[in-house]
C-alpha cells in the first residue's frame, strides 16, 4: 500500500472540504449517452470495472494519521465498484444533479463511476474529485474506457503521482525555490485579485453560467503570421491572445488598468507529461497584466506572454506558499480565474469507431469567484464563464464572456493598434 503526503496544491484543495463531514464538492461531474442498441449497460459497466480493478490509483482516497495528518492512500483495499442503474430517460433528467454530490473524502475513493440503463440509452456518469484528479487524468479515464471496449489492452501505471508529491515536498527551500518565492512575492506584494463581484458575507448561491461562441468563419485571419508558424506554436498563441482578451475584459469591468487574476498550469511537463499517469499535478499560479490603454496589440501580446512564460520560472513556489508568506488572509484567498483548454480533454469517449461527446453536470450551488475557460472546439472558441449569483448578475456573466470573446477577435487583427481604439462597450 503506497502512502504519501499530499503537495501544496492537494492540500490548498482539501481547505475546500467540510472538516466535519469530510466532504468535498471540488469536483468535476460528466456524462456519456450512447444509444442503447450500440453498447449495453452490463458491457459498458463491465469496462468500467475492469478498468477500475487494473488501475491501483483509481482507489486513491485520504486516510487520516494518529496525529491527525491527512494523507493520499492508493490502496485496493478501498473498493471502487461501478453502480449500475435502470431508469427511465425522464427519470434519468429529473436525477442528473443528484450523480454531482460531494465526495467524502475518508470513505470512498476520488473517482465515482456510475452506468445508467435506460429504454434508448447507455450512459456512463462519471466524478472526479480534483483532490486526486486533473483534467488529464480525466482523458486517460475515458481513454482507458475506449481502449477497453476497442479490444485494446490497458495496463497499470506505476507509483509516479506519489513520486512527484515527494519530489515537490523535498523542493521547498531549496535555491531555486527562494529565487521563485523572491520573484513571485516582489511582484504580488499588496495587490489583491481583480474581481467584479457585489460585497457580501455569503457567497453561497446558485450557479449562474455564460457561454459565448467565436466561429472560425470570423478567424480566418487566424494565422498571425501565415506559413511561419506550426499548429503547436498557432495553439500557443492563441492561448497568450486569450488571456490578453481576458485580462483587457477583466480590467475593463473592474475599472482598473491593473489586472491580478489566477490560472492553472499542468505540473506534467516535457518528458514527464505521460499519458499513462493519472493524478492531479495542477498548478494554481498568479498573473499580474498591464492593460493600459495606451499600449499597442503587440505590445499587451508581448507582456502577456512573458508573463505566462515568468510563471514557469516560479512553478517550483506554489500559490498556497505565495498567500502565506504574503499573508493573505483565508477570506482574501479567492481568486478570478481564467484557463484555455484543448479540444479534447474529456469531451469524447470512442466506442467502436465513434465518438460521443460528453456533458457537464453541475453542482446546484457554488461559492464560485469569476471563472471562464476557453475552449477550442471544431465549430470555434467557445468562452464559458460561471460564477455563483450571490456574487454576480447574469448580465454580468454574459458581458465578460462576450468582451473576451470579442476582444480575443480584435487582437488577432492590427497589431499596431492601441488598446483604446478597440475599446468595446459593456
């Protein structure tokens, strides 16, 4: 049985938890339809079973020492059995929300897998708790899954997630983690995160969501600069501009040329981005942009990438280390937060040569700050924002994801242009 301690990102996570009941709803919840004459309910349960009983880290949970510590166990001892359910598609609808309840972390592993049966369907249901659980380790669930149903034999990873937690731990203090802690507090040091939300003690509400559609037929320029550039290099480009549009949009609304917000960035990197290895190695990081409207598209695409690139430098210094040694309070500790993700993350599942895309279920209620993700899909980019209506309007939402979008457009064109001159309105 491999026991180990959790990094500064798992633990930032398990603040998150009720520490009475042990429950934790930082969680990402999606689901599978495929009809019912392509796959069985019992054959596609059968997959995700042995799936479950290859992988040891499909079991991963929290067990709590004699002296209180929490740690990451990946035990078999801890079952993880697919539920098997029969109902009708009605049925199925009025129940999604209840497939998104929290995780409790002491009594069930980090992944819950459940298959639904109905008159015209097959539906996989799976949760994933973000404790254990990346959106990487999320495709190579359903990759497993594919494989398993193709015919294609899966083996079990080995113990690198509890290699790297240990490899983090041993990290702190050393030099190059004083030089991050150096560079990353000098910049930080009395600036809170940008945020646009109404003051209140509960931000307890509803979730409110936002979804704006940039279709390619409007990007045709999308090449900066056309034939110089590989599909790699247009990606990453695209995420620099993304995050500029969302910065100029942030800063906008909040009525500041100053932007602070967070992102995430995979630990798993170069030779160690593995698609075998299932774990959580997100890391949350702080940008700090400059939208001053006198500066021109270059110039904000230039800062803006530099600034994604610095924070690569300082991944070694983890943001829970940052809020302590800048001594933030924990109510202060909540951040504006934007991602760009591919176009394939867990958004299809392969079975027998077709693809079948995957939905979202949603906790009812969230205590969410400003979040969008950009996704790049084959009908475009779509800029999805949600928050929770205690601290935001819909009108809110909907203008931030429409100004990124839009703004995301604007710096594709004229370089040369100034920030002021392509201004939208709210």
């Amino acid at each position: 049985m491999n026991i180990y301690p959790l990094n500064s990102t798992q633990e930032d996570m398990l603040r998150e938890s009720n520490m009475e009941t042990m429950e934790n709803g930082f969680q990402v919840t999606v689901f599978f339809e495929v009809p019912a004459k392509r796959l069985s309910a019992d054959d596609m349960a059968a997959a995700c079973q042995k799936f479950l009983d290859t992988n040891h880290y499909a079991h991963v949970h929290l067990v709590r020492q004699e002296d209180g510590q929490f740690m990451i166990s990946e035990s078999k001892d801890m079952p993880n059995n697919v539920h098997l359910y029969k109902m009708t598609h009605k049925e199925w609808e009025a129940l999604q929300s209840e497939f998104a309840r929290p995780f409790k972390l002491l009594e069930e592993p980090g992944v819950r897998v459940n298959v639904i049966e109905t008159e015209q369907q097959t539906i996989m249901c799976n949760s994933y708790c973000h404790i254990f659980f990346d959106g990487i380790s999320m495709k190579l669930f359903v990759s497993g899954i594919s494989n398993i149903l193709n015919g294609i034999p899966i083996e079990d990873q080995d113990d690198i997630a509890a290699v790297w937690n240990r490899e983090e731990i041993e990290s702190y203090g050393s030099e190059a983690y004083q030089r991050a802690k150096q560079v990353v507090c000098e910049k930080f040091k009395g600036h809170k995160y940008t945020d646009i939300c109404r003051q209140t003690d509960n931000p307890w509400g509803q979730t409110l969501y936002a979804c704006y559609l940039l279709d390619y037929d409007r990007m045709k320029h999308i090449r900066l600069n056309a034939g110089a550039m590989s599909e790699e290099q247009q990606h990453t480009m695209m995420t620099t501009i993304c995050v500029a549009a969302y910065a100029m949009a942030l800063g906008q609304m909040a009525g500041t040329t100053d932007v602070v917000f967070m992102t995430t960035n995979h630990g798993r990197l170069d030779k160690r981005l593995r698609g075998n290895v299932m774990g959580c190695f997100l890391k949350s990081l702080s940008l700090r942009i400059d939208v001053n409207p006198e500066q021109s598209v270059a110039e904000l695409i230039s800062q803006t990438r530099t600034t994604l690139f610095g924070t690569m430098r300082t991944l070694i210094y983890p943001w829970l280390h940052q809020m302590r040694d800048l001594q933030v309070p924990p109510e202060e500790q909540v951040g504006t937060e934007m991602n760009v993700s591919g176009t394939g993350i867990y958004e299809y599942v392969d079975i027998h040569g077709i693809d079948y895309p995957c939905a979202h279920i949603e906790m009812p209620e969230s205590e969410a700050h400003l979040f969008l993700v950009v996704q790049i899909r084959e009908e475009g980019l779509t800029f999805n924002v949600e928050g929770s209506e205690a601290l935001y309007t819909q009108e809110q939402l909907d203008t931030m994801a429409r100004l990124s979008g839009e703004y995301t457009l604007q710096l594709i064109g004229d370089q040369s242009k100034k920030l002021k001159d392509i201004r939208m309105k709210e």
